[in-house]
RNA sequence: GGACGAUUAGCUCAACGGGAGAGCAUUCGCUUCACGUGUGAAGGGUUACAGGUUCGAAUCCUGCAUCGUCCACCA
C-alpha cells in the first residue's frame, strides 16, 4: 500500500507522535553489549529549577546529532541523562515560593522545608525533561539520574570520607566569600568580579606619641577599618622606613595598631600604606598570617556590622561606610575622597557584593588534585575542541586555589560529619557514631552544613553509571567519550569532573570536550530574563518545528563561538525541512506499487553515475567533518548537497525518464532516486531526526525506524569521476544557455533551436552522448531542436553563441538579438577570460612556482589555462563575425 | 595588568596556505503537472589596517586599531 504525504510539511502532531513511538520502541536504551563499541555522552544536568532556553537546546542538539550519528554506526550508545538538584538555586526559589504562602524556613525547620525541596523537585524536575523531549533527544531516560537520588547520594559521601582519609578534605578557618543575601559561603568560582564606580578616601592614622604626625591610608572600604590590626608598608619604601615598628591610633576605636613592612605592599599605588584587615581580606588576611596579627570579624552573616563595632553595630555595611566616612571627617581626619573604579567581588547568582570573612569551612586541598588534571590535555589524554580553551583550562588549574566546599544551606548533600558536644572533636564517618571516637562522649551532632552543587555533579561521568559500585556499566560505558558544553562551565564543571575522574576512577572521564558558546538574541545581547529579550525554544518549536531549530542551531555555527538568534533563519531552516518533504513525495508519488530492481551499472546514465558518485564523496567528507566535530560544516555539506545537486539537478533532469515508455532507463532513474534520497536522509537524520524519519519509514514500510539503519560509507565502486566531468559540463552548457535568455529577456515560453558546434571529437563525443543519455532534457535549456553540427556553415547569422571550453552553442533569436548588446555581453566575457588568463599564466610563467609548488597544483594551472585560451579564442572569433 | 576571541558581500556568519562562499536582504524573470516554505538569473567584497614569511596569504608571523570575553589581591 503506497502511502501519501501532504503537500506541505506540518510537524506538529508528527514530532509528538515520533517520539512516543521511539520512546515505545526502546531505541534510546543502552545496554551492555560485548560484541559491540560503546559511544557514551553524559548529558550535563540541567537544574530542577530550570526552564529549557536556547542555551539547553544548543548542547542537547550537539549531543544528540553525535549520539544519533554512532548509534547509525553501530556503536551501543549510551547518552546518559539526568538533572542537578542545584542546591543554591533551587533553595533560593522554595524559599520564595514559601514567603508567598507566609511560611518561614527558619520557623518550620530543616525537616519541614527539607520536604517542601522534595515537592518542588517532584512538581518541577521532570518539567525540563518533558521539555527535552521536545527537542527529539535521543537520551536513555530509562537510566535517569538525579544528582541526589541515592546512588549520586552515596558516591557523594563515599568520595568525601575518602578524600577525607587522604587528608585532601579538611575543615579551617579560612577566608572565603560570603554572600550576605544568601547567607552562605561560595566557592572562588562563583565570584564574580564586577567594575564598580567608588572612591578612593584617604584617611590619616595618628602615631602614637608624636602629636601631629600622621600615617596617611587609602582604602575603598572605610567600614572596615573597624577591623584593622595592622598597617602594613614595602620594606624597601625609605618613605616610610622610620615608621616601621611604630604604633598607629586606629581612630573612632581607641585601639591601637603596630606598622608592620610586607612585599605584599606596592610602593607606587596609592599612599603606599595600606590599612590590614585580615578578617575582611584575602591579601590582608595572608599579610596577617605572616605576622601573627589579630583577625577582628566586625560584620554578622547579613553584611550588618556587628556588636564590636560600638555606636555603628547593626548598620548595614554600606550605611555605616557613610557614617565612618562622616566622623572621620568631623575628626578632621579625613584627607581627600578620590573617585576610582575597581572590580568588586560579587555573587554570580544574586549579585550581591561579596563580603570576605572568616570562617570555619570544609576545603577541598587542590594542588595534588589538579597535577593529573594538568598532565592529562599536556599529553593529549584529554582534548578541547576547538584547541584553545586548553590555555584557559591550564591557567585556572595551575594557579587553583582550595576548594571551600561547605554551604550554609539545607537543600543539598549533608556533610558526613559529627562534631562531639563534650570535646569538640570531629568525626567523618558513613553512619553517625554511636560513641565520640575521641573521648567515648555520646552527644554528636552532624555538621548542619551541605556540599557544594558541583561537588556532587563533579562525579556525575561515574556516579550514574554506579560508582562506587564497579557495576558492568561502569566497566563498560566508562570513560565516557565527548562532553559537550559551553565555556562558561570549564571551571565549574568540566575541571573538577576531570579531576574526580582522575582521582576515584583512575582515569580521565572523557577524552574530548567539544565547546560550544552562547545563543544570543539578534543584536548580539546574551539572552535573559531581565531584559526579558529571552527567545523560548518551546515557542520556536511551536511555530516552526524542532527540525528547523535544531538546523538553525547548527548552521554556520563553528565550536566555541558565540551565535546570534534569528526568526529569519528559523524560517530558512523550515523551509529545507519542507524542500526535503517536497522532494520525497515527489519521489514517491513516482514509484511503482513492488520492488525497483536495482539496475547494472551499464545501465546507469551519466546523471545517476554522478549523483551516485557525489553522494558517495558527500558522505564520506560528512563522516570526516563528524569525527572531528565539526558539527556546521558536516550539515551544510548535506544541505547543499541535497537541495542543490539532488532536487535542483538531479531530479530535475531524472523526472523526463519518468514519461517514457523505456522501462530500463526509467528503473534506473527510479532506483537512483530512492538509494541517494534514502542516504541523504540518514545523513541528515541526526540534524532533523523527525522529518528523516517520518519520510524514511513511509519510504520503507518495512524499516521500524531510521534511526538503528546504517550509517553510509564511502564505497569506492561508486566513485564515477567521468560522468562528474561530463555533468560539469552539461551544467555549465544549462546554466549558459539559461543566463543568456535572461539577459535578453526571453519569455520561458519560446523555445528555439540550439546548434552545437563542438571544438573537436571529444566534444562531438560529449554532445552526442548528452542527446542519447539525457531524455527530456531539451526542455531545461528551452530548445524546439537540438543541433550537433560539424561547423557552423550551417548556423543561422543572427545567433547569440555561449562559448563552452569544448563547444560553440549558437541560439538563433533573430529579432531579439540586438548587436550591440551582444558584443557588448561578449566583449565582458572576453575580459573576464582574459583576466583569468592572466592569472594562470602568470602562475605559470614564475620559474619559483613551477620549481617549488606540487606537481598536482603546476598540472591542474596548465589545464586551466588550456580551457580558457580555448574559450577566449571561441570568444574572439564571434566577435569577429560583428566587426 | 595579563590571556583569548572577533574584525570577510547591506545583515548574520562559513571557509583557515593554492582561483573569496552560504542564508537572509536587494534587482529582474517564471501560474514548468513535488515544493511560491518554490524556481531561474543578476548586482554586491583591494577578507579592519600596516609590515613580514612564502612561488602563492582572508588563511602563517609581527605590530596596530576597534569591539567582546575570561582571568587577576593593586588596598
């Protein structure tokens, strides 16, 4: 039974109904398999709190056109997916959601709310996915993980009471960022550093003693001085070598501080004296570990100064800068306010500036951790596609600092620590202690803190295939093969999936990272919600298909780039997705009801033998641009091929078969159309999953899917470079013919003779064979009558000419051949060829070229220039019939 | 302060050592029996700039300019 497609092609109610078929059919699930290669992608987890926006739709494509291209090839393909419990964030929002029912996290408690994260990831974590479905992603979503279910769970404390054992996880006192909105540290990742206008205040600190002598400091941070215990100067400034040892006023305290010289300072910025806050500073807080100075923490968890502070206690930071800035002033201690813009730390995800403080959080000690991290892209092991963010990659992990990984936060993996309430020891343990280890107390309580996000999604290559079980998945489909994501994730991600990797598996995690950048709108803004310029890929979907989005994606688009977003392409990309449906129910509407025989290749016309042959050669430079992840170029090389040579020349030219009575040469147009249509669509099966398929399965109704076919090879039998070289030049004979009667305006409807004056045998031989081969083909150049002549004795006088290499065609026009218009058209064609001339012998002529340059390149330049001195002598000789 | 990227047709981008390409836009044609979500033709580029290497450079090197991104403790 022959089945009908509509007229245009609607993917709405096609797309859904696909899915749910591969979906029934299993085609997505990966098992073990000994007799086949694996291919694993992990998919990064996208957030339970998230939406999909185009960024998501942009990797999950990658991925999927990867996976769906190796599962074509035979590989047991595993794309392995999952979603992010995405502490901070998903807190953030359950908290917010609960203010708007008037409920308090703080009043309901850790239990209660810890309940309210497990709704919301139950109402909102499988809405990404659903919308991921959309999309055509081919994932296992039998094996769906969560970064909290239990497996992810257990890998999670196993790799902390490990790394703990090792001595690599320790708890400190250190200095870290502190979000004063969140309430909770970050790690160094998170930090954004934003350029904020301030100023400058340049504040006198009296010396102690001596009356009227002052030691001047600029700071950018006056409230903080509350904090000082310290002024530091360069040991070598002779400036200040006298004052060294001597003791400061900290005004509006009553305390005093020493002046202390470090290398730390730099002579030449500012006054050269800097005030040292060690609590409320990175560097100062290193100045104070080399001297031994007080960390004074003048600031409570909400960025409010604290009841050391005095008079300014319960001021918001930024009040009590005013405040500070105000007295010192009255003090008459203020010198100058100098206006200058820095870089302020600030939270990537609320935007709040960073407060640094002093406290006890759990590190992760990075510098033995990173070493076969570092040693894995030196030695190739892992690979950046495209090459240079292996630099960014190398600069962050050389110069990495410990990994603070504790949260003040409740949604998230506890950590698996007893602090004793009689010792104060600490225990890391599996299951909490029955007895303190330490002093037999019974009273331990868990550490109320939680883990970082990335420390759980860190092990996500292995903890979703069972680590740290040693399950036959892990044996098998790890290490993995690409990751696939953008650049703003290195350091988050990518770098500490690496080594983990290293670090619990023993090997890298993958062996590639192919990096795409952001999908921005069509002014070249990064899309987000607060300019509210957000493109939603569910709408692009709706309205267009998720073949065209995915094409659009994917078209002119080179790894590691940034792209712009346009409606316009989307609609270009819909219309190819139309162009191929159009094309295949043209085909189809023309085959017979039982099997086409495939034909002996001596039956084969030069048209088939051509497209054959270019199929052939596309599928093999697909296949290379796909292995090197060039994902752009593999996808306009099939679009060209297919809209271009296959609808607009091939099956053009095969369609005159279709009427004749020549049942040989109709089965043979027939079967070519069907064999390239049906590569062509595995082609492009991995870009646009649903039209291919829907298409390929009408096509053969005996084929379940596309999907598990195979892949094409290049095979070299079919490799027919004579009729390539013989369609050249019929084409350009076409494309003459047609560029000359549109330049002279003639109606489509007149058709004339065409007179063939071929150069020599070999052309003679060319034509005849077009005139036996090419059924029908009179029409597509517009001729009553198609001539081959031996000269053109024969040839009517008022004929316009198109000068081939190897022919003269005359197309008698007579009244609409107007003179002096031809041999002006002629005379610029004479010139072209002349400057092409020009190139090539002078190519040609250079002694170095012909000595230095391939063989190939010197043969291929004299063959040029041969075919244009023909020409441009075809081309003279017509002129001279008008002089 | 470093590093990286971009600079190519009106717009958005490809090509990355051998005659500058695509899509969209523009102009002029086509009710050709798959597709007007189509089709034919045309116009449009000293590949930012200046040097250099090479027989040959958009492509490699050096410098410079503009834009962008990332990193960085200049208080």
């Amino acid at each position: 039974m022959k089945k009908e497609l509509a007229k245009t092609y609607d993917p709405k109610g096609i797309e859904d109904r696909l899915y749910q078929k591969w979906l029934d059919g299993g085609y997505f699930h990966a098992e073990v398999n000994p007799d086949k290669k694996p291919f694993t992608i992990v998919m990064p987890p996208p957030n339970i709190t998230g939406q999909l926006h185009m960024g998501h739709a942009l990797d999950n494509t990658m991925q999927d056109i990867l996976i769906r291209w190796k599962r074509m090839q035979g590989y047991e393909t595993l794309w392995q997916p999952g979603t992010d419990h995405a502490a901070i964030s998903t807190e953030v929002k359950v908290i917010k959601h609960l203010a708007a029912q008037g409920i308090e996290k703080e009043k309901i408690g850790r239990e209660e709310f810890l309940k309210h994260c497990w709704d919301w990831r139950k109402e909102y974590g499988s809405r990404i996915v659903n919308q991921l479905y959309k999309l055509g992603s081919s994932a296992d979503w039998a094996r769906e993980r969560f970064t909290m279910d239990e497996g992810c769970s257990e890998a999670v404390q196993e790799t902390f009471i490990r790394l703990h054992e090792k001595g690599l996880i320790y708890k400190g006192n250190r200095i870290i960022n502190w979000c004063p909105v969140c309430k909770t540290s970050i790690s160094d990742a998170e930090v954004e550093h934003v350029d904020q206008n301030g100023f400058f205040w340049h504040i006198n600190y009296p010396v102690v003693g001596e009356p009227g002598r002052f030691v001047e400091i600029a700071t950018t941070r006056p409230e903080t001085m509350l904090g000082d215990t310290a002024v530091a100067v360069n040991p070598e400034d002779e400036r200040y070598a006298d004052i060294v040892g001597k003791t400061l006023e900290l005004p509006l305290t009553g305390r005093t501080i020493p002046v202390i010289a470090d290398e730390y300072v730099d002579r030449e910025f500012g006054t050269g004296c800097v005030k040292i806050t060690p609590a409320h500073d990175p560097n100062d807080f290193e100045v104070g570990k080399r001297h031994d100075l007080e960390e004074i923490n003048i600031m409570n968890d909400d960025g409010t100064m604290n009841g050391l502070c005095g008079k300014y206690a319960g001021l918001d930071r930024y009040e009590a800068r005013k405040q500070i800035v105000a007295d010192l002033d009255a003090l008459g201690l203020l010198v100058k306010v100098v206006p200058h813009t820095h870089a302020v730390g600030t939270h990537d995800r609320c935007g709040t500036t960073v407060e640094p403080m002093v406290k006890p959080q759990w590190f992760v000690a990075m510098k033995e951790l990173a070493k076969p991290a570092i040693e894995a892209v030196k030695n190739g092991d892992l690979t950046f596609v495209p090459e240079r963010f292996d630099k960014i990659y190398l600069h962050w992990l050389e110069n990495i600092r410990d990994w603070c990984i504790s949260r003040q936060l409740w949604w998230g993996h506890r950590i698996p620590a007893y602090a004793c309430s009689n010792c104060g020891k600490i225990t890391v343990a599996r299951t909490m202690p029955e007895k303190c280890p330490h002093c037999g107390g019974e009273h331990l309580v868990q550490d109320p803190d939680t883990l970082d996000t990335w420390f759980s999604s860190a092990l996500w290559p292995f903890s979703t295939l069972g680590w740290p079980e040693k399950t036959p998945e892990l044996e098998y489909f790890y290490p993995t093969d690409v990751l696939v994501t953008g650049y703003d994730i290195i350091f988050f991600w990518v770098i500490r999936m690496v080594f983990s990797g290293y670090e619990h598996t023993g090997k890298c995690p993958f062996h590639h990272v192919l990096i795409h950048g952001l999908v921005r709108d069509s002014q070249g803004r990064k899309m987000s919600k607060s300019l509210g310029n957000g493109i939603d890929p569910l709408e692009v979907i709706d309205k267009y298909g998720a073949d065209a989005l995915r094409l659009t994606l994917m078209t002119g688009n080179a790894p590691g780039n940034d792209m712009r977003f346009y409606w316009e392409q989307v609609e270009a990309s819909r219309n190819f997705a139309n162009k191929i449906w159009n094309a295949s129910r043209f085909i189809m509407m023309n085959l017979p009801e039982g099997e086409i025989r495939e034909p002996e290749k001596y039956e084969l016309k030069p048209a088939d033998r051509w497209i054959l042959s270019r199929i052939n050669t596309v599928t093999r430079e697909v296949t290379e641009n796909l292995e090197h992840y060039e994902l752009g170029m593999a996808v306009q090389k099939i679009h060209d091929f297919l809209w271009d040579e296959f609808c607009d020349w091939y099956i053009e030219i095969a369609k005159f078969r279709f009427l004749l009575a020549d049942e040989t040469a109709k089965n043979a147009a027939l079967w070519t159309l069907r064999t390239v249509l049906s590569k062509g669509l595995k082609l492009l099966h991995p870009y646009m999953p649903f039209v291919t398929e829907e298409i390929y399965t009408t096509l053969n109704p005996e084929e379940e899917t596309i999907m598990t076919s195979a892949w094409p090879v290049y095979e070299e039998q079919w490799n027919f470079k004579d009729s390539e070289i013989q369609m050249e030049i019929f084409r350009s004979m076409v494309k003459g013919i047609r560029n000359i009667r549109s330049e002279m305006n003639v109606p489509t409807a007149r058709k004339t003779e065409i007179f063939v004056v071929p150069k020599d045998d070999h052309g003679k031989w060319v034509f005849e064979n077009i005139l036996k081969t090419m059924q029908g083909f009179e029409r597509m150049v517009f001729a009553r009558e198609f001539k081959i002549m031996d000269d053109k004795s024969e040839v009517p006088e008022d004929s316009v000419t198109v000068t081939l290499a190897n022919a003269v065609l005359y197309i008698p026009l007579n009244e609409l051949v107007d003179r002096k218009k031809e041999i002006e058209r002629l005379r610029n064609e004479h010139e072209k060829i002349l400057k092409e001339i020009a190139r090539a012998a002078g190519m040609l002529k250079n002694a170095n070229f012909l000595r230095k340059a391939p063989e190939s390149k010197v043969y291929e330049e004299r063959m040029k220039l041969a075919r244009y001195q023909a020409v441009q002598a075809q081309l003279l000789e017509q002129l001279k019939k008008y002089e």
